[in-house]
C-alpha cells in the first residue's frame, strides 16, 4: 500500500542546531512531493514542494528539501532553527499525478528551545 | 482576501446528532477538499471536489456527506455523529489538482463526539 513515513514523532533541538527531517515514501514510480507545515494554533502552510528538476528544493524561511530518488526519501533541512520555527511538519507524497491521490504523513513535532 | 474560513471552531456534538461543517473560499479555487486530522495519523482526505457540482470520495468517506453547489463553498455534513468522529477537520482549496497544486487550508474546526 501507498505510504508516507515520517520517522520523528518528536525532535527537540536547541536555538541554532541543524535541523532534518526525515520522510520517506513507499512508491517507486513518479511522485510529487511536499512539506507543510502547521504553527501553533495556526493552520497548515506550504513549506515547499518539488514535481521534478533539481533535487534540491528551496522553501520559505530558509528551508530546504533534497528529493533522493534512490532513497525514496524527501528529507527537510534547515540550517540553523530559531524559536519560531516550533510547529508541526508534515511530509506529503502524490501518487499518480493529478489522478492520484495525496497521502500525509503523521507529522512531527518540532520544539525548539530557546 | 479572507482565504479559507471555517466555521464553527469548536464543536461537542451527543452521539447521534447531525450537524454541518461549513467551509468557504474567496480565491476561485475549483478544487476544494475535507481532511481531518487525529493524533499520530497526520491528515486524512474525506471527501475532495475538483469543481461545483462534483464531488467524489477520498480515504476515509464513511459517516459524512458533502455537495458543491457552488464555487465558493463546501459544506461537510455528519448525519449522525459517533464518538470515532472527534477529531480537527481542516478544509482545504486549491486552483489546479489537490494532488499537485499548493493547497491553501482553512483554520480547522475542533470536534468532539460525546
């Protein structure tokens, strides 16, 4: 079955450590990508997202994405997190283009200290 | 623009009872879309439509009924309401394909089944 898999369910960081996210998807054929993100109390926001072309996605805030085919992986980085990047992330994967359908991974926390 | 808007926010229903999510959009999205969201199993596609007057069912349909009889608006009923149906309901609307395009959410309605 089509899966998403996000393997942190928590990551606790201190203010200015490295930051990455893993995500990794079940399906070999093409797929469409995304991580969104959700602040406290606030709703879901797009991060990034990548359909094909350089590997290497760059969002807002200084977040980026490496899609590694080989890996099924899609991983969020981020060099140096802040406070403010405290939320919820949510790794997305298409299956069949826009026929298909799009599967959410269960998310992981992010809790940055200050 | 307002975006995508909710309401209610927050919701306790008896077991039994039906009630209405409603959910608009202000940006001529065509697509528009209902997850929801439980603790440890990120988001989940109840229903989608890809235009007024056409729905279609996603991953988890049962218990909820929607139509879309016009662009803006996309309501989701819950004829009568089980405790399985607590959870945070996010309505979602995109221009092009939910699958591929940027889904732009709505602040989510809390609900909880008594």
């Amino acid at each position: 079955a089509q899966s998403v898999s996000q393997h942190n369910h928590h990551v606790i960081l201190s203010e200015a450590a490295s930051l990455e996210l893993g995500c990794n998807y079940s399906y070999g054929g093409t797929v469409n990508l995304f991580w969104y993100v959700q602040y406290p109390g606030q709703h879901l926001q797009l991060l990034l997202k990548y359909f094909s072309g350089d590997p290497l996605v760059k969002g807002i805030k200084g977040f980026e994405a490496e899609f590694i085919k080989s890996k099924f992986s899609f991983n969020l980085r981020k060099p140096s997190v802040q406070w403010s990047d405290t939320a919820e992330y949510f790794c997305a994967v298409n299956y069949g283009g826009s026929q298909g359908n799009l599967i959410f991974g269960k998310g992981t926390k992010l809790s940055v200290k200050p | 623009n307002a975006g995508v808007t909710q309401t209610p926010k927050f919701q306790v229903l008896k077991t039994g009872q039906s009630m209405t999510l409603q959910c608009a959009q202000d940006m001529n999205h065509e697509y528009m879309s209902w997850y929801r969201q439980d603790p440890g199993m990120g988001l989940r596609l109840i229903h989608y439509s890809v235009g007024a007057g056409i729905t279609d069912q996603g991953e988890v349909p049962n218990g909820y009924n929607v139509s879309r009889s016009t662009t803006e608006d996309f309501p989701l009923r819950l004829l009568s309401a089980a405790p399985s149906q607590t959870s945070v309901y996010f309505c979602a609307s995109s221009w092009g394909s939910l699958n591929t395009d940027t889904q732009y959410f709505g602040p989510g309605t809390r609900l909880t089944v008594l």
